[in-house]
C-alpha cells in the first residue's frame, strides 16, 4: 500500500514476517498432531498462553508443551485426527503482530471421519531477539452457536495494540 | 523463473502481491463470519459481482457487503459456521490477477459440525490505484456432481486476459 | 532468523521459493480436482513417486498424471469432491526443500458432503534448472489410527538431506 516510501529492507522484512507467521501457525497443527513437544513449545513464548474457550486455558511454555502427553490428546492422534489452520489473515505492527484464522479438528471414529471441533482463532505474536516469531496469547473459540467466535472474527483488522 | 531478469523492484512487488492476495482471500472469510461489512466490502471494487452457481449473483459492493445483514446468513453466523477458503494458486499479469481456490462452510447442527457447502471459486483481482488488490467478479460453483466447478479449477494457469 | 547475514538476492530467492512452494502443493488440489493432466504431471519430476500409504505407489510423471483418466477418481469427480491441502510447512535448504501438510478430501455423497479422506503429507521437493521448484517423492498417510502419520507429522523440521 505505501510500499513507495518503504526500503528494500522495509519490505523484505515485512515479506519475511509474514511468512515466519503462516510457518508458525500451521506449524503448530503438525508440531501438535505429530506430539512434538519441543516444536508445540517453540511455537510460545516462556509464558505464553494458549485459551480455548470451553476448556481451562494452558499457561506456559511448558504446559502447552505438554499437551502432546496428554491422555486426551494422545487418544484422538491414536484414533487420527488433524489439527488443520486455516490460512492465517496477518497484520503486523512493528514487532507485535496479530493472526486471525479458523481452526478444525477432522478426527476419526466408528463411522469414518467427522468434525469434532471448529473455532476461530486470534494469536497474538512478538518478534523474539533472533528475528523470528512466538504466540504470546492464543484466544480460539468454538463455532458453534456462541457469539464470541464471530466477534473474535470481526476484529481481523486490529493490532495487538488497538485490541 | 524468470527472476534473473527482473529487478529488485519487481521481485518485491510479485512478492508482496501475492502476499496481499492471499490477505484478501481469506481476510473475505473471516469478515463475513465476523459480520464485518465494511470489511466484505472492502474486498470487492465498487461494482464487483459475487456469482455462485446455485444462487442469483450479488452485484455491487454495497450488495456484498450487506450479506452481512442477510437473515439466512445471521441464523448460519448464529448456528455456528466457518466460511473456510483454502491457500490460492495465483497467476499475476500485471495490473490484473487470478486466483484459485476451494470455500468450504463447515456448519453446527443438532449432531454436531457438517459440511454446508464445498465449491471452487476463481477470483479475478484488481490492482487499485493505492497499490491493493480487490476483487472484481468471483465465480464459485459447489462440487456436488456438476461439471462447473472442476472445469473452473482445470482453468487454474489462466490469467483474466486469457480466459 | 539469520537474515543480517544474508544478502538481498538470498532473501529475495528464499520468499521466492516459499511462495513457489505453496503454488505448487494447493495447485496440485485443484489441477487434480480439474482433471488437468498436464497441470498434475508438471508437479512432479520425470521419475517422481506418489506414495499413499493404503493404496500401490504411482511411480512417474506419466503415471501419475493418469490419475486424472483413472476410473475411479472421475467417480469421485463426477460425484464431487475436493482435494484440498493446508497451508504447507516448509523447510528450505539449498536446492532441496520439505514441505509438511494436512491434506483432505471432502465428497459429495446421497447424504451431503462427507470426508472421504483425511492424511498426513510430506513432499520432497527439488529446485529446478529454470528456478521453479517439483515434486520428487511425496508420502501420504491416511490419519485413521495408524502410527504413520502423526510420525511423519513430527519430523517437520527435518530436510530432505536430514531424513
């Protein structure tokens, strides 16, 4: 839009943010899906925060981390399941940036595969010391009657900083 | 390909419109689940046509932009529901742009999260006078037994030009 | 990440192949769900394999290409679907790259749209002389309980050379 006023730097970093972004979120979905603990873990920052709406949000690093051990998470990858993102709407201010997509879990049962959950998805990002990108809170809601994933949705436009 | 002989300038651009096309193509999504009009809007030229298969076309952003609004859409919006596009294959040409993809709408009824509808879609894009790109006609054809939507997804290499 | 170290022309080419990368595995989606041959065939190189873990290899471009003539996806085709892939993790090095994704196929059958399908995939990738990047191996499992899949999930990270 004002490329005109921007450097070559300018605009290769931002290129380069963006696609750090859509790496780490879907990322995220194959780190979590393969029960990679490190590489869920290395998608947050320290004391990052991952909140789901109808669950107790994980706090943490390492908590999040640990999903990949869970006795829940480790039944739906034993029954197949897919933790599938959507390709992420990026808007970047500075060294915080914001990601909006959807999030669905196809998983596998009895009768072939179904959808067990459809969320929309906020993840709020800082640019680490090395350049690269970490979730510093993640808000998904479910899809499925309430308001608050709509709203979510609406707010694609907004900064970390204006939200 | 053909980046030996292209400039600086030229190769930040392909980038950047590609990155921007894909911002549009999914930020759609996410706005009309949100209700965002202004948004939708925002998606398409002044006088863009959103043509799908099975259902007489919108003409004109206004039109577009008050799907928001539509009382069928509220009570999917309402239900729970993802209008999910898929990452575009996207041919550039210029001031003028292609790109292809699935929508899938993922709804919540009685028993759970189904698939509403699934289509192709083919966007022809604009670039504006600021430098972004809008939508000028979207065709979406759903993929239940008709010939249209894979004879649209076989076009995925032709520019608006060539088509 | 490295970035300060790199030159302009390293950059440019490294957004350059991501973003060819991504044309490459959603174009192959809508180039099969098309039943454009040639398109399909240009995904691979001239002695690539497709392999599924539940169904024979396809060895070669010819072959593989035959897919779209193959009796049993015009069935498919023709009764709807869509081959749909997420946004892929890629792991560049040199000429060589990987990219990890989520791959489904939803259907259209007498009771609406179901998955038929759903895998993990992972896709070798080789540069090309002219710049452009193909396929040369890609494995896909079926995520229905086997332990193949979240497997090939978690080595996200790794590179062609590296695994």
């Amino acid at each position: 839009m004002t490329s005109a006023k921007l450097t070559v730097e300018d605009r290769l970093l931002a290129l380069e943010d963006r696609q750090a972004i859509y790496q780490l979120v879907c990322g995220y979905g194959y780190s979590v899906d393969g029960c990679n603990a490190a590489s869920v873990g290395n998608c947050y920052v320290e004391d990052g925060v991952y909140a789901v709406g109808d669950m107790p949000s994980w706090v943490g690093r390492d908590a999040i981390a640990a999903i990949t051990r869970d006795a829940g998470h480790l039944k739906l990858v034993g029954a197949g399941c897919a933790h599938m993102s959507s390709l992420p709407f990026v808007v970047i201010d500075g060294d915080r940036a914001v990601a909006t997509c959807h999030t669905m879990v196809p998983m596998h049962g009895e009768n072939g595969f179904f959808i067990g959950r459809l969320s929309a998805s906020r993840l709020e990002l800082a640019r680490q010391t090395d350049g690269g990108w970490k979730i510093v809170h993640r808000q998904n809601y479910m899809l499925n009657g309430s308001g608050e994933g709509p709203a979510l949705l609406a707010r694609l436009h907004e900064t970390a900083k204006t939200s």
